[in-house]
C-alpha cells in the first residue's frame, strides 16, 4: 500500500491533540507495511531540519515553506469564495502545487487528507483520479456553532459571524464528505454526525486513534495534595474557554472541598488569565508531555466545547493518572463514569470528585486499571492500524468516488 499523506501542519513534534493523533496513526501504518509520502506545511519558526529527521523515521516527508497568513486577506477571500474560514485560512498554493507534483509523477494507492483543511489541498489528488479519504478529528461546523453560543468567547460581540461560519462551514463538511472516496471519524457520535450533514450515501466510519497501553508517568512529583494538572492547549478557544471556566467557577470549590490542591496549569502565557487565583501555579506547556503526567496527580479536564477524542486523557491513562473531566470532554472516549473516569458538570461536581480521589480509598487504582483497560481494548495501536489499513485497500481497490 502506496499512501499520499496531506497534512496541515507537521506531525512532530506531537505537542498538540491533533500532531499526536497524526504521528501515532503514521506509527502504526508504517509498522503495518504502508509506505506513506507525507506532504506538510512548515511555519516560520519551526526547524524543518529537525522536523525532516523525525518524520523520516516513518514516511517520505515532503516539507512545504508556509509565509504568515494574514487575517484580514484571508477573511475576504473567503466572503467572496465558497471556502469558510477555517479552512481558507489554511489554503496555501504551493502545498497543493506539491500534491500536483506527486500525484502526477508517482502511482499512490489513495490519498489521506487529515482534517478538513487538508481536503481542499487534495483537489490535484481528485483531478488525477486518486480516491481521497478525509479523516475527520473534530465535526468542525459543531465546534464552531457551541462558539457561538458562548459568544464568541474572547471575541466578544463575534457571535453573529461565528453563527454563519458555522452554517457555512456544515455545508462544505457535507459536500467534503460526499466528494471523499470514505470518512474517518474517532468517534461513532462524529461519524453519525457527518452522515447527516452529508445526507445518504456518505460512506463514513468510526475509528479510534491508537495510543499504546503504557507509557512512563514524570520522575517527579508535584506539589499538592493532591497536586491537579490542567492542560493548555495554544490558541484554541475551547481549551481556552474551559480555562477560563474552570478557574472561575470550579477552582474555588475544589479547594473549599480539598484545602490542600495545588493547581498547575500548563500553557503559553497568553493562553492563562493574568492574575491567577490562590493554590495555582503556572507552568509553560511542557516540552516533553510526560512532565506534566506526575506520580500521585489528578488531570482536569473541563471542556465545555468539543468533538472527537482528547488525546489527554487516553495519555493520562497510559501514563496512571486518574482523570476528572466534564461529560463533553469524555463523550467520543465511550469511558463509564467511576470505572475509567470520574464525570463532573460544574463546579461543586469538580471539587466532589477531587474530594472522592483525595479521601476515598482504593478509587485512584480503579480509575487506572479501568483506563488501561479501555486503551488496551479500543486503541490498540496495531488494531487501529488494522482497521485503517482495511478501509484504505478497500478504497483503493474500487477507486475515486464519483463527482
């Protein structure tokens, strides 16, 4: 299996949800046998040296040069074209002369658009008669709708806009669906989801990101008793939103209920409110994830928007950390509350179970084993990889879907 890989930033280093979903799905592919050519775009700032030698480790890397984008041109771009903008702003020419390149020039099997974004630099892909699967990370339109809802987050008075980006952009999800040969999604309630945006026909399925059963917890401990870990995530609203929320509405709970909790909050400084409340210690995001996974902590988790899988928590399981999160955060992992994770929906919810892991005896391992356990069962690196490499051959096998 000859596998063309379009992405919309590098996989490595892994420090965000979605690199790390990308590089341990290329992991397990190229263990399975793919030969993948891996097409990105490189920021500046970035080491696309560094970059080079890490991907070449599971694929061919094709590194792109990407300018800034500027918001401004971008957003009139897309007023005046059919492209939202989430996905215009991710638009860059000589990425797709590169695709043109290879699709031209070398026979591939199918070709892989991982996110949406990714799906419009794969249109030289679909002119060559290529079969072009999209993997879906989030249902984009829905994020951006939930946005809008809480007004625009820090863009206040940006509701209005938010609400037609996303009823524009759950039009162009359809249309992407329809047009790709197949749909991968990381959870069942996405792909039911973009069945109904894309309306019948649609061929779209589940599978879950791989993630390996162990991995090393930090070799130091945290201050706390117990010591909690909220993780930033660099300029995502969502992640900045439960932040905010979690500092405000559940922090000062948690520590009525549990006196002795420290908070560390790991993420840039623009990502955390200037002045912290009492018990919170700040951290910048870690260079290496396994730092912020300490022996004895407990990761938060208050996402109030979301979509697909948190990387987070499958990590937090591997590394035997107990997990709190809200209901929205776990919904695409299938966990049950009390066996894998402990659920909390506001505030007192939070200090509750931050409460039960810190008094009640026994509970931490169970939330552990029962973690292990849905790793080992649904995220299976080489399952996984099984999985994905089926639905490849069967694309490549009846060709381009038409139109």
């Amino acid at each position: 299996m000859r596998l063309l890989w379009i992405a919309t930033k590098p996989p490595v280093p892994p420090s965000d949800g979605g690199r790390l979903v990308a590089w341990l799905t290329l992991e397990a592919l190229a263990r399975a046998g793919v030969e993948i050519t891996l097409v990105a775009p490189v920021a500046p700032g970035e080491d696309p040296a560094r970059i080079q030698e890490e991907l070449s480790a599971v694929c061919r890397p094709r590194l792109v040069p990407a300018a800034p984008r500027r918001a401004v041109p971008t957003l009139l771009r897309s007023v005046v074209g059919r492209r939202p903008y989430p996905v215009a702003r991710h638009a860059l020419r000589a990425l797709a002369r590169e695709v043109e390149r290879l699709a031209a020039g070398r026979r591939f099997d199918a070709v892989h658009a991982e996110q949406l974004q990714a799906f419009a630099q794969a249109e030289p892909a679909l002119r060559a008669g290529l079969p072009v699967v999209l993997r879906a990370q989030n249902v984009e339109s829905d994020l951006w709708r939930a946005v809008a809802r809480l007004h625009g987050l820090p863009l206040r008075g940006a509701g209005p806009w938010l609400s037609r980006e996303a009823r524009r952009l759950g039009r162009y999800e359809g249309e992407v669906v329809r047009r790709a040969a197949a749909t991968v999604t990381l959870s069942e309630r996405d792909a039911e989801r973009l069945r109904e945006l894309a309306g019948p026909g649609a061929r779209v399925a589940a599978i879950p990101p791989p993630f390996p059963a162990e991995l090393p917890a930090a070799d130091r401990r945290l201050p706390g008793d117990p010591p909690l870990v909220l993780l930033g995530s660099g300029g995502w609203l969502p992640n900045r939103d439960g932040t905010r929320w979690f500092l405000a509405e559940s922090w000062p709970a948690v520590r009525a209920w549990v006196p002795g909790a420290v908070l560390h909050l790991f993420a840039a400084e623009g990502d955390r409110p200037k002045q912290l409340p009492a018990g919170v210690e700040p951290h910048p995001p870690p260079a290496d994830s396994r730092d912020a996974f300490a022996p004895g902590a407990v990761l938060v988790v208050p996402l109030r928007i979301a979509s697909g899988v948190r990387m987070k928590i499958l990590e937090a399981w591997a590394r035997g950390v107990p997990v709190v999160a809200s209901p929205e955060a776990a919904a695409g992992l299938e966990a049950e509350d009390g066996q894998d994770i402990l659920l909390a929906e506001d505030g007192p919810g939070f200090a509750v179970a931050v409460g039960r892991l810190a008094s009640e005896p026994g509970l931490r391992e169970r939330l552990i084993a029962g973690g292990g356990r849905s790793l080992a069962l649904r995220h299976g690196p080489e399952a996984v990889a099984g999985a994905f490499l089926e639905l490849l051959s069967e694309v490549a096998s009846s060709g381009p879907r038409p139109g």
